[in-house]
C-alpha cells in the first residue's frame, strides 16, 4: 500500500515532463563477491558467482572464475566447478554447478554450509538450511468483468512460530512480463487457516502457481532488496542496504522449499 | 507657619512622588474590535512604557501625577490625552486607522525599538497583511512559505510548506492556533498550509529562547492567532482563485455588540473538472481516469466580553483533504485531516492580575482504502488530544512580570488500525495498536529589569509525561538583554525542551501518512537544549534593522528507523526505531526595511545539522536530509501607487543532502521470479543536490467598485522557469532492442513557471 501511494505521488510529479539528465560523480567503488544460491532437494548445487560495479559501469555482468566453491552437508563437501558456460535452467544462469548426478537430499532443518575463495583471496561463507515447504490447501481464482482473474491459494500456517512466504503467479516463467510475487509473513495472521490473493490478473489458460516457505535470512535479504529498488526514484523513501547472510560478501545462500502448481484458470 | 505649611507640602509631594498605581489599557482596532498587538504605550513625562501583548492589553506602572499617555502604531493615528493619575486604571482605548499613513507600507508590528527593548529573541512574527502582499504558489496565500523566506526557517523541498528550523524536523514544531495544537498544518503532501490567510491575524514564530509557557517541541513555536469578528456590522471578503476561493463572514453578536463572529471556508475545485472529464470518458475504454482531489477549510471564532473584567472566546477548525482514484475495478480513497476546537475564558481580578482558562480538544486522523478485484483494505491513523491549561500575568512591580500556569493533556493514539480480507469474506487479516499518554507542565518565569540596560527573563517549565512509565524533566529558560545605547543591543539566551510524542515518518517530506506516537517504556523523550547570541542595531536612524544571531543546538535521544522499517502496518511499531543523537548549528543574518514606500528584508543562514545513530551509517556521524549549508533569501515589496503594489522574492539555497547508490547488483531469483537490478546505498546522505534557485513577483492592483473594495492579484512563481531539483533516481536507459546499454542518472523538478491570478473583494 505504501508503494501504491508513492507509485501514484510520483507519476503525478513525472507526468508534469520536467525531467533531465544530470552528471553525478561517484566515488571509488569497492567491489564485493556477490553470491545467488538456491539449495533445492531434487536438483543438484548450483551457484551464481558475480562482483557488484558502480552504477555507471558498463551494463555487463562481472563474473568471478575460477573460485574454490565447496558446499558441506553432514560432513559430506561437495565442490561446485566452474561453467565458462553458465549452467541455464528455467532462464537462470549458474556459473558454478555440483556434480549433477548427486542431488541435494530431502533433508529438512539440517545446516548445509558454503565457502567460496576466488582467485584474489577473498573468502565467503554462509549456512542455511531447507525447510518443509507449506503446501496450498486450495487454489481458487475470482474474475473481474473484464474476465480477467486474481488468483486465491489457501495454505495451513504454523501460528505458533514465525513464517516467511513468497507467493508467485506466472503464465511463463521465462518471460519478463510482470508476474504475481508477493513476498510477507504470518505476523498479522489471524488464523492458522490462511489465504492470499496475487495482486496481478491473468486471463483463462495454464499458469504456474507457487507458495514457496522462506527461511528468515532470505525474507530479510528480498524485503532489503525490495526497499533498495523502492528507494530509487522515490522522493518520500530513506534508502535500504541490502541484508545479506554472505560473510566476506553480498548475496543470499538459502534453502528452496516450495508447492508449484501448474494449473487451468477457470 | 510658613515653615510648617511648607514643611507639610514637601512632605505631601514626597509621598505623592513615592506612591506607584498601575495603569492598564486594553486597544483595540475601532472599526473592527481587534485587539491591536504592539502597540508602543508610553507616559511621556515619566517616560516609561511598553507594548501591548498578544490580547491587546498593556500595563504600566507609574507615579502618582499628571502625564500625557501617548499611544502608537503603524496605519493608525496616534492616540495622544493628558492623563491624572492617582489610582489604578483600567483603560479602553480604540485607535482609528490612518488612511493618509497608507502611503507607506507597513509590515511588522513591533517597531524596531521595541523589539530592542525585549529579551525575546529568535522570533519572528508575520501578519497575514504581510503574507497578502507577496506572491503565492497558484496565488495561494501560504503563511508558512511566507516563513520559509526568513532566516533560519527551511522548507523540505520544493513546494512543501513543512518548517525545518534550526536544524529540526518537521515534528519537533508546535502548531498552535489560539492556543489549541494542530497535528498535521499542511494540505496536499505539504504543497500548501491549512491556515487561510482571511482567518489569520498573525504568527509568531520562536526558533529559540521559548518562553516558559511552551512546552513539548524540541525545535520551534508556531503561535497563530485567529481574527476576531468585527463588532461594528457584517462584512464579507473572499477571493476566488485558479485552484481554490475563499469566502469569509464576520459581524457583531447581541444588540449591545459586547460580541462578535468570523466564519471563514475555503475549498479547491480542481475535482470538480476532473470528474466531469471522468465522467464524459466513461465508456472510453482506452481513456485512464483522473485521480481527483481536493481539500476544504473551516475557521470559526466567537468572542464574548461580558463585561471589563470577563471575556469568553470559543475558536473552531475542520479540514478534511480528499484523494480518490477510481479505474473499475480498483477504487482507491484516502482522506485526512484536523478537527481542533479551544475555548477560552479571560479573567482579570485587578489590574496588576489577569488569568487566561482554556478547554481544548483537537485530533488529527487519516483513513486509507483501496478495494480492487474483490479484496478490501483499510488504514487508518489517529489521535485525539483533550487539554486543560491556565495561564496567568501578575505585574508585581515596574521591575518584575511574572507568569505562571500549568496544562495538562489526554492523548489518545490509534496506531496503523490495518484491516484487510476478501469481499466474500474468507481472507481476512488485520492489525494496529492503541496507545495512551497524560502529558502535563507547570511554569514560572518572572521578567525582571535590573537596570534600564539590562533586562533578564527567568524561567523554569516543569514537564512530564505518563504512558505505563512516567517520564519527567525540568526545563530551564532564560534570556538577557543588554542595551548598548538607544540604537543596539545585545541578546543570548538558553532554553532546555522535551518532546514526549515524536512523528514516525519514513520519508524525507511530510506525508499525511506520517504515524504520531508516544513516548513508552522503550521510547526515551527527545532533548534539545539550545544557547543563542545575537546583536540588534538600528541603521540610518530607524529605517534598517540588522539582527546577526548565532546558536547551538545538541539533541538527544532522537528516533530514526532501522532499515527496511515497517511503519505502514504494524503491531509494535517501537521495535523498528533506533535511537541517536544530533547537532546543529549556525549563523542567521536578518537586514530588514520595515517603513517607506519600498519596504523587504534580506535573509542569510549558514547552518550545519548533524546525525549519530549506532544501528545507521555504521555509527558514524551523517548529514540530515535537510543540512543545508547556506540560504539566501530577499524580498522586496513597492507601493507604485495608491493601486498598484509589486512585490519579488528570490531564493538561493546550496543543495540537501541526499542518499545515492553507489554500485549495483544483478538479481536473477530463482524459479519462477523475474530478474532485477538492485542498488547499493552505503554512506547515508553523501551527496548533495544541486542548488535551488527561484525568483517570484506578484502584482496587486486595486479596483474601485462602488459596493465595497477589490482587487486583481497576479503571482507569477518561478518567474524564469527554472528546473529546480526535486529528486535524483538512477534509470537504465535501453536501446531499440529493448537491451540495458546504460545507466542514467535523472533529476526531476517540480514546478515550471506558474502564472496565477486571484479576484479579492470586500464589502
């Protein structure tokens, strides 16, 4: 709601055309390792390896080679190597994978560990864990007379500790289109009972539908991440720093537990 | 018996000569019934005086004997009697206004000497005849920008009528008007205050040396003073302008006229045009709906006097500002506003005692909603204050005036009430918080002339606060004046204040969304404690008035937000404050011409502000937003002619300080989400805007009609449509392909030149 006051404030302050280029030196910047890594039962270790630039630098993505990448469960470490050609699945892109014949376990609530070491010395570490992934009760959709339809999952929450949620909509999970992502906790639940409604529409036909159980490191890290993107361009915001669980760098080294639906709007 | 007969008449003129008696004399407007503030009152003979105060009143204590009583001010014609005094007196005078004094422009009350004569220093005061006189964004008149222009008063930015003085935020102001505080003074985000310049008599703005009475800002006293009716007959005056009118009706109450009414309202209209556009494109599927707005005021005072020693006035506000958008299906409306009522009874027991009773009860509240696609939310914020307060003067003797009183308040605080769910009733969420405090103070402070060139005010405010825990502090205050010669002196003050209620705000302006909340078991008061030095002198005889201050002000226990604080919704909106410190300070330069046909002043700050906060910038000391390092500003106003009046201002100040990031990172997400650039801020506020420049005139023109007065007042602001900054933010600039092939950053202003023309009358 915040976003949507500001979103209409600042239309209305660009509507009035008075925009222009302007010169802003930036300081020396340091770059830092940066770190994108979903730990996924089912799928085997796989790692997004990049340094921060300054703003103005060239829109390429730095990538970091050749680093040391171990990943450690209950005493097993498994070294990810890097890909010159990133690894792509689903229109991500990994320059480190695992050996793809060993998959990550089902293993709920244990620690898995990473340490990375580039080529310049620089040392990263992080441990998170998996956990079990809150499953939608129902999925029900609710049309607009313009026969478009919000989409309303229902799902069992856990009242008694804290929980982090993202919830997704998507018609084609490779496009760039705007997509449903929703990302909150259960801290104003009233019920163990939920539902949750996307805050976009989507026509009649097949769409993927995912409520994905965050741990705490990963909902911190994407509202940072979400207020730091708010933070540029609105007058009314103080600025985020983005809050990482990447020792020695920047990023998010996180377990992925999720229920995604492929389903029929109707 | 010569001797003795000579003897007995020396003995006789002796105690004559040692008796005192205390004249006091209430002036008021004679047309209009309005208390004159300022007045200089004086005893030629004995030559001793003063000014009358804010209720008009003024008491002077003199010998036994005959004396002339001579009294002055601007535009009206002196009033000037043989007086025998030989007991105490209650005097009412009503001075006639002097239309052949219209020749010059008159534009502050106190006259130079007087304001030398005080301790009271770092005040400003504005009438709304001033503010009438300048040009106005849209031809608005706007008392609070009118501030802006002074020295040591800053704005938040373009078009914001919030006030950051000394180095303070827009929370740590007091509002009061007549007495009764006001939560939220501005309309529209802050583009435009809530205080109608026809329901205004005056602000008195103290940025330092507070006196006793005040209490609970850190940073600033806003005292605005409503009109009082006119007691002769009813009189109506409004103006209708490009965005709002204004309609103003005044009179006299009871057949014996001891009473009088002024009603005043005014409204925007723009929304009045966009729903009718709205309206006309209903069916054109291609057409986006015009979000439509307005806001509304309403001022009304009732004064009674009942007779010389009683009088009762009763001073009403409500405004409301109204934002709704509708595009089906989603319907979006927030509203918010003031309601602030204060009844006020004066008493005086004698003539060296008066008493001032008020019953206050004022709330501020937003309610936000949005309904779209068959869910449902709303937000609403509130509080409500219930005050008690009396204040009393007692003149003990030509040397001592003391003052005394107490207040205590009711607040009543509704935090971010959130309720949310599905219209068929299966998702439902919600959350908010409702807090309680009693905020209460005693004073007293004694003004004590010691010696004709020195003169101390002493005071000492007695504060506290209870909500669960009870919170108290003593406030001392205290200001010297020493007089050099009849044409300069020298002023420094020290004033200590708490503020137990702080404005949660997230943003860098005033937003109506703002969160007032109180201070708890964790949430420590805010501290100021302020010294000020200033030197006064009268040029060129009394023509130009030259006021250099300087001051020093250190604050504790500050509240900022962690990053990422969630202010909007939630259930303990405590936990996402931290807390610090801070430290302004700077020089204020004030060259005014107050007489003659071109009257104006010349404005210059040069001031520092500091923040320290452990959980921000690494702890380590950091620019406010709002640091500004210099400000210049001149007004100039010119009377052409007997209708044709010019007026110019021109502003200069060095950039604010804003936060920039300084490097990004490329986010993909995992399944199913979309890629995003993020960027990284490190230092909080190290980098400045460019320089704000902006140059307005106004023009009035009065028209001679045969039912009453009038006249055409032009603003044009921003006269060279300059491109001020109003925020920097950083764009990926994409070639045809729709490929990133740069970065950009983008600087956008506000407001380009805006011509505005309002038709005034009077009858």
């Amino acid at each position: 709601m915040k976003q949507l006051i500001y979103l209409i404030l600042v239309v209305c302050i660009v509507s009035c055309n008075r925009t222009r280029d302007i010169n802003i030196p930036l300081p020396a910047f340091n770059s830092q390792p940066v770190v994108e890594c979903y730990i996924e039962p089912g799928q085997p270790y796989r790692l997004a390896l990049t340094e921060s630039v300054s703003y103005f630098a060239e829109p390429t993505l730095p990538i970091i080679p050749h680093a040391l990448v171990l990943i450690t469960h209950r005493g097993v470490t498994d070294t990810l190597f890097y890909q010159a050609v990133p690894d792509s699945i689903d229109g991500k892109a990994y320059n480190y994978v695992g050996d793809t014949s060993n998959k990550v376990a089902v293993d709920y609530n244990s620690e898995f560990t990473l340490y990375i070491k580039d080529s310049l010395g620089r040392v990263l570490t992080a441990t998170t864990t998996i956990l079990p992934p809150v499953m939608m009760d129902t999925i029900r959709f609710q049309f607009n007379p313009a026969g478009r339809a919000i989409t309303i999952i229902q799902f069992t929450d856990n009242l008694s500790t804290p929980n982090y949620y993202r919830y997704l909509v998507v018609v084609d999970p490779k496009s760039f289109l705007e997509k449903g992502d929703i990302v909150f906790s259960n801290e104003y639940f009233q019920t163990s009972e939920e539902e949750i409604a996307s805050q976009v529409t989507v026509e009649r036909g097949m769409i993927y539908v995912t409520l994905m159980h965050l741990t705490p490191e990963y909902y911190n890290y994407l509202t940072s991440i979400n207020n730091a993107i708010s933070a540029n361009g609105n007058p009314f915001a103080q600025p985020a720093s983005i809050q990482s669980n990447i020792h020695g760098g920047i990023g998010i080294f996180t377990g992925l537990s999720y229920d995604r639906r492929y389903v029929l709007v109707q | 018996m010569k001797w003795t007969t000579f003897l007995l008449f020396l003995l006789t003129g002796l105690f004559a000569k040692a008796q005192t008696f205390t004249i006091q004399i209430s002036i008021k407007d004679s047309k209009t019934g309005d208390p004159i503030i300022g007045a200089i009152t004086n005893l030629i003979q004995q030559q001793t005086g003063d000014a009358s105060d804010a209720n008009g009143n003024v008491k002077i204590v003199a010998h036994a004997g005959n004396d002339t009583l001579q009294v002055r001010y601007f535009g009206y014609k002196t009033y000037k009697k043989p007086i025998h005094i030989h007991k105490n007196t209650l005097l009412h005078i009503t001075l006639e206004e002097d239309t052949t004094e219209m020749q010059e422009v008159v534009i502050q009350a106190n006259p130079n000497s007087d304001v030398l004569n005080q301790t009271q220093m770092s005040k400003i005061e504005l009438s709304s005849e001033e503010a009438r006189l300048l040009p106005a964004l849209g031809g608005e008149t706007d008392m609070l920008k009118v501030l802006q222009l002074k020295p040591g008063v800053k704005n938040g930015g373009e078009g914001s009528s919030g006030l950051y003085v000394r180095g303070g935020g827009p929370d740590q102001n007091l509002f009061l008007m007549d007495g009764a505080q006001v939560y939220n003074p501005s309309h529209l985000f802050g583009f435009f205050s809530i205080f109608n310049s026809d329901a205004v008599k005056n602000i008195e703005l103290y940025k330092g040396d507070f006196p006793s009475r005040f209490g609970g800002r850190l940073s600033s006293v806003v005292d605005v003073h409503m009109r009082t009716g006119d007691t002769s007959k009813i009189k109506v005056r409004g103006g209708l302008g490009l965005i709002a009118s204004r309609l103003t009706v005044e009179g006299p109450i009871g057949k014996k006229k001891k009473g009088s009414f002024i009603i005043s309202g005014r409204r925007t209209y723009v929304d009045i045009f966009t729903n009718a556009i709205n309206k006309a494109e209903v069916n054109n599927t291609k057409f986006s709906p015009i979000p439509g707005y307005y806001f509304g005021d309403l001022n009304g005072t009732f004064e009674y006097r009942f007779n010389k020693n009683n009088s009762i006035r009763f001073t009403s506000y409500f405004g409301r500002d109204n934002f709704t958008y509708n595009d089906n299906p989603f319907q979006f409306k927030f509203i918010w506003g003031n309601f602030v009522n204060s009844f006020n009874w004066k008493h005086s027991y004698s003539s060296r005692l008066s008493s001032n009773v008020s019953l206050i009860y004022s709330s501020y509240q937003y309610a936000l909603s949005d309904v779209s696609n068959g869910f449902s939310l709303t937000l609403e914020s509130s509080v409500q204050d219930w005050t008690a307060k009396v204040d009393y003067t007692y003149k003990l003797n030509d040397k001592h005036l003391i003052e005394f009183g107490g207040s205590a308040t009711s607040h009543n605080f509704l935090v971010s009430r959130l309720n949310a769910g599905s219209s068929d009733g299966k998702i439902k969420f919600g959350a908010g918080q409702r807090l309680y405090g009693q905020e209460y103070g005693v004073y007293v402070s004694d003004q004590y002339t010691i010696s004709p060139r020195l003169k101390i005010q002493a005071g000492l405010r007695f504060s506290g606060f209870n909500n669960h825990k009870v919170y108290t502090g003593l406030e001392p205050r205290f200001a010297v004046r020493y007089k050099i010669n009849e044409r300069q002196s020298l002023k420094a003050s020290y004033s200590r204040m708490y503020q137990y209620v702080q404005l949660a705000s997230n943003s860098g302006a005033t937003l109506p969304t703002d969160i007032w909340y109180p201070a708890t078991n964790n949430v420590r008061p805010e501290i100021s404690d302020q010294v000020a030095l200033g030197h006064q002198i009268m040029l060129f005889g009394e023509k130009l008035f030259l006021t250099n201050e300087v001051y020093y002000k250190p604050m504790q226990h500050l509240i900022d937000y962690k990053d990422g604080a969630q202010l909007f919704v939630s259930n303990n909106l405590e936990s996402q404050f931290v807390y610090g410190k801070g430290w302004s300070y700077g020089w204020e330069f004030y060259l005014e011409k107050k007489t003659g046909r071109t009257t104006g002043w010349i404005g210059y700050t040069l001031s520092w502000t500091w923040r320290k906060f452990d959980s921000i910038n690494n702890g380590n000391l950091f620019p406010a937003r709002y640091d500004r390092r210099n400000d210049i500003s001149i007004v100039i106003m010119h009377k052409l002619s007997e209708r044709l009046f010019i007026s110019g201002t021109w502003v200069y100040g060095t950039g604010n300080a804003i936060s920039l990031p300084v490097g990004r990172i490329l986010v993909q997400g995992p399944i199913d989400s979309n890629p995003v650039v993020v960027p990284i801020y490190t230092e909080r506020n190290a980098f400045r805007m460019p320089a704000y420049d902006r140059m307005d005139l106004g023009l009035i023109y009065k028209l001679r009609p045969k039912w009453g007065e009038a006249d055409l007042t032009l603003s044009i602001y921003n006269v060279y449509n300059r491109k001020n900054p109003y925020f920097i933010y950083f764009q990926e600039v994409k070639n045809s392909a729709g490929i990133v092939t740069n970065y950009q950053a983008k600087l956008v202003s506000l407001f380009p030149i805006i011509p505005s023309i309002t038709f005034n009358f009077k009858f």
